[in-house]
C-alpha cells in the first residue's frame, strides 16, 4: 500500500478516511508479525511509515470530525 500524504487524506471523505485507517492497522499488524516471527525484516522503515502514516491518518480525521 502507497503511504498516503496529507492532502491526499484531506481530500477525502471521512468514511474512506476510516476504512484506509483499518486497511493500514491491518497491514501494519501482519508486518509487526512476520517480523517477530521470522526475526528478520525485508523493509525495516516499512513499519515506521506506516505507523506515521496511521497517526497522520487519525490526527487528520479529528480535525475534519472537529469542523463539523
């Protein structure tokens, strides 16, 4: 999955908005698990984005819930 930027977050709606928010968890929860599993990562920084990118996601979406 593309890390999402934050124009790209606030031009959508806040419906999409959550179900990216639970198609990133979700891509994030397999990679924590492989790489606990297997002990070592093919994409070391790939976890670190996506959390970023899940905490943008969230900030951004209080924000838009906030406007209305």
């Amino acid at each position: 999955m593309a890390i999402l930027r934050s124009k790209e977050i606030w031009e959508m709606e806040i419906e999409d908005i959550q179900e990216k928010l639970i198609e990133l968890k979700e891509e994030l929860s397999k990679n924590v698990s492989k790489s606990a599993a297997a002990g070592i990562n093919e994409n070391p920084g790939k976890i670190r984005e996506l959390k970023r990118t899940i905490a943008r996601v969230i900030t951004i979406m209080n924000q838009k819930q906030k406007e209305n």
